[in-house]
C-alpha cells in the first residue's frame, strides 16, 4: 500500500494503527458493487431526509470512470449538499452536463498524484455515514502474472464502514489532500464537513437495508461476472478466475451478513454478545456428540448469524419478555427468527447454514416452525441450535424477568424435554453446566474460530451466561 494513500493516512490516525475488519483485497467488480450500494440510499432517502442531505467526496481514478457514471451522478447531486470529484481530467469530463451543476466541484488531479490510484467514496450526513476507501495494488504487487488486462479482473486494498469517526478522519484527509488544487475549495468543503459532523438532534438513520443491498449486489455481481467469462474465456480459464472471484465475492457478502448480525447484537442492550455465546455454547455440545468438523464449522457460523433476521426489529422486542410483547411484537419475533434464512438465501453457498437457522424453531414435538418437523427429522445441527438460543436466552435479563441461574435455566428447559427439545440434548447440555458448577470447566462465550469481522468490543465485552 502506497505510503502517501488515504487508506496509510488513516490507519496512521486510527488508535494503534488499525483499519476495520473490511479491510482486504478487492476486485473492481466488488467496489461497483459496494459503491452502487451507498450511492443507492442516498437516491431512496433523497425525499425521507431533505434536511439532511449528505456531502459526498469521490475519487475516480480517470476521468472515463466518472464518464459512466456521470448521469447517474446527477441525480446523486441532487439530493447532496455537495460532490466534489478527483480524477485525471480526460475523456471530456469536465465537458459533461453533471459537471456543471453549481452544488458538483472536480478536482484535476496531476498523473503524478498517488490519488490517481485511488478510488474512494466517502458520504457524510447528519444522520449517517458510509465510505469505500480504495487503492489499486502496485506493478510489484500484481507479480508474478502482472497487471491483469481484463478490467474487472483488478485488485484493490481497501475497506468499507458506517464507522463515524473513521469516515469523518478519511474525509478530513481527502479534503487536504486536494487542497493544493484549490484552496477555496478545501476551505469549503471543510466547513461543510464541520457543519455536518457538529449537527445535533437528528435521529441515526438505520443502514440495515444498505447492508442488505450490498449483499444483494455483490451476488448480482458475482453472477454477471461468471456470465461474462464464460463468454469471453474458454471453459479451463474460466474455472480459475470464477473460482478467484468467487471466493472473494462470498467473503465480503459473509463479512456483510456478519455485521448485520453485529447490529441486532448491538441493539439488544441486555444481551449483547448473544450470538457468540449461543455460537461457543453451540460448538461445544456439538463436539461432546462428536459432530464431524465439517458440521461443527456450520453450528458454529449459524450460531453467529440466527438472529440476522430481527436486524430491523422495534425496540419492545428486545426489551420485553414474549409473554410482555404485543400480538404484533410476539409474531415479529417469531416470523423473523425464521424468516432470517430468508434474507441469508441471498448466498446460496450459506444453503447448508441457512437450513440450520431455518429449523431451530422446530420442536421435538412437532409443534414447532416453520415446517411442523418432528424429533429425528429436524436437523442435529438445528435441534442444538434451538436448545441453546433458548437457554442462553434465559440466562440474561428481559424485560421485567431477571436473568435466571444457570441451574433454573436448565430446570425450565428439562421441564420442555421431550415437547420443545431433544432429551438426549437436554442431557448433554445438563452435564456441561453441571461440569461447569463443578468448576471442571468454564462455559464457553465465545467460538474458538471468530470471523474477524466481529468486532473487537463485542468480544471484549465483560458479559457471560454466568
């Protein structure tokens, strides 16, 4: 990575010299993808928050990247306070129409400027904000194959994050960084950012639906390139880039459904680490039944992500006991415990992961949802799953209950073994806390592999099932 690049800049100004979890190797493809994505909510959200419209830095490379977007960014302009553009000024762009608009500044970059590498979007509003930091890997750094002559073929370091703080310090460097092109310039753009960043009284606005649309572009994405290479390569290449591709593809859409689950995490404040406990506590019965790694790996991930599908859940869920929830509250909790496989179904190599979650609401009994299944016909992995979400549950204070002992938690779940759960599960997980009352062993709050993407204070944090 360039020294003199906006992302070195920010990792130097970050605390300990660290870049968000995002941060990694990305094909163009992907950045389009992401970038659409945030340029999308300001578009939907131009009409919902008219008082807080965003200011928008973009760096792109050359000027005939800005070219394909250029009426695309009309619109984009407005519904922003101001865009200010960085490219090499080529292929007529500051001839078109957009470039025009009294609110769109560009910025002429010299071929020489290391930003001529860089392909950043940075969006700051009074509500939100949201920004791809990009730099293209160097000659050296594309060896041994060298610089690849397909164009979405790419590479890029970079990251993408709603982090306030890391985008405002990244906007900050942008701004300076094309201060010697024009002073005035930075000097507006500067107090607009401070104008922004000092706003007060305006409700956060909820970027759930922007993580599910990048989801939904990345695998758009993923499936138009595979589309386009088989057009272009024959059948042996293809599998080598397809593969390539692919794998980068799916780890930025887990990485997406991942902070997804991290926000239902974040707004349950009486459980706050839910998902790493019921992925630890999940693992763990499934190891004492000697689950092939192959599906404890699955557990695992499905114990991260069960409770993706409540991220746009109201705030009584969270704070009440279903018993104290209304109709409306009690049957949102219950469709979308389930209905979160639904929006996971957006990456189909999750299949396996999504049954998982898909099934955890079944009961022993039969009773269960979504399908009605009965004892050996829901999924092991499901069964455990279920179990366990269920006792962690208990463990933590809701609503007007109080967190139970380990000990009571247990009673009630007995007391369902044989309707609700499997009794030979039941029995498994009563001789782990009885281990664990023992001293013999602690129980578990976190899966021994966690996705780096889980964010260091959620794992940090000092809650336990205890």
């Amino acid at each position: 990575m360039n020294p003199e690049s906006t992302l070195n800049q920010l990792k130097e100004a970050s605390p300990e010299g660290k870049l968000p979890s995002s941060y990694g190797v990305y094909f163009k493809n992907t950045l389009v993808a992401l970038c659409h994505a945030l340029e999308d909510h300001i578009l939907q959200t131009c009409s919902i928050e008219p008082e807080g419209k965003p200011l928008v830095l973009v760096t792109f490379q050359q000027g005939k990247w800005y070219l394909q977007e250029a009426e695309r960014y009309e619109e984009i302009a407005q519904c922003s306070s101001h865009i200010m553009i960085g490219a090499v000024p080529d292929s007529g762009l500051s001839k078109h129409p957009t470039s025009k608009l009294e609110n769109v500044s560009l910025v002429n970059l010299e071929t020489t400027d290391s930003l001529v590498n860089e392909w950043n979007l940075i969006i700051l509003a009074p509500t939100y904000t949201a920004m791809v930091l990009c730099h293209e890997l160097s000659e050296d750094e594309y060896l041994p194959h060298g610089k690849p002559t397909v164009d979405i073929e790419r590479k890029f370091y970079g990251l993408w994050t709603f982090d306030r703080n890391l985008v405002a310090k990244a906007a900050e460097i942008l701004t300076e960084r094309c201060r010697p092109y024009n002073p005035g310039l930075a000097d507006t753009i500067q107090k607009q950012h401070q104008a922004i960043i000092n706003t007060e009284g305006m409700p956060p606005t909820d970027m759930s639906d922007v993580v599910s649309r990048i989801v939904s572009y990345l695998q758009t994405t993923q499936e138009q390139m595979i589309a386009i290479n088989r057009q272009t390569r024959e059948l042996w290449e293809l599998e080598g880039q397809a593969l390539r591709v692919s794998r980068n593809l799916n780890a930025n859409k887990l990485q997406a459904f991942l902070r997804m689950a991290q926000k239902v995490d974040e707004q349950d404040e009486t459980n706050p680490i839910a998902s790493l406990q019921v992925a630890a506590l999940s693992e763990t019965l499934g190891q004492m039944l000697d689950l092939p790694t192959l599906k404890l790996r699955r557990l695992r991930l499905a114990g991260l992500l069960f409770r993706v599908g409540l991220v746009s859940a109201p705030k009584e869920v969270f704070t009440k006991t279903p018993n104290e929830l209304d109709d409306k509250s009690l049957n949102f909790w219950q469709e979308k415990s389930v209905l979160g496989a639904q929006l996971l179904a957006a990456m189909p190599e999750l299949a396996p992961v999504t049954n998982i979650i898909a099934h955890h609401l079944e009961y022993w009994d039969g009773s269960g949802k979504p399908d009605g299944l009965r004892e050996e016909e829901i999924p092991i992995e499901s069964r455990i799953l279920g179990l366990v979400s269920y006792f962690q549950e208990l463990t933590q204070p809701r609503g007007r209950r109080a967190a139970l002992t380990l000990g009571d938690a247990l009673k009630i779940c007995s007391d369902r073994s044989g309707t609700y759960f499997d009794p030979t599960l039941v029995e498994t997980l009563s001789n782990v806390i009885r281990l664990t009352e023992m001293g013999l062993m602690e129980l578990p709050e976190r899966p021994r592999q966690l996705p780096n993407v889980w964010l260091e204070e959620a794992i940090s944090a000092k809650t336990s099932v205890h």
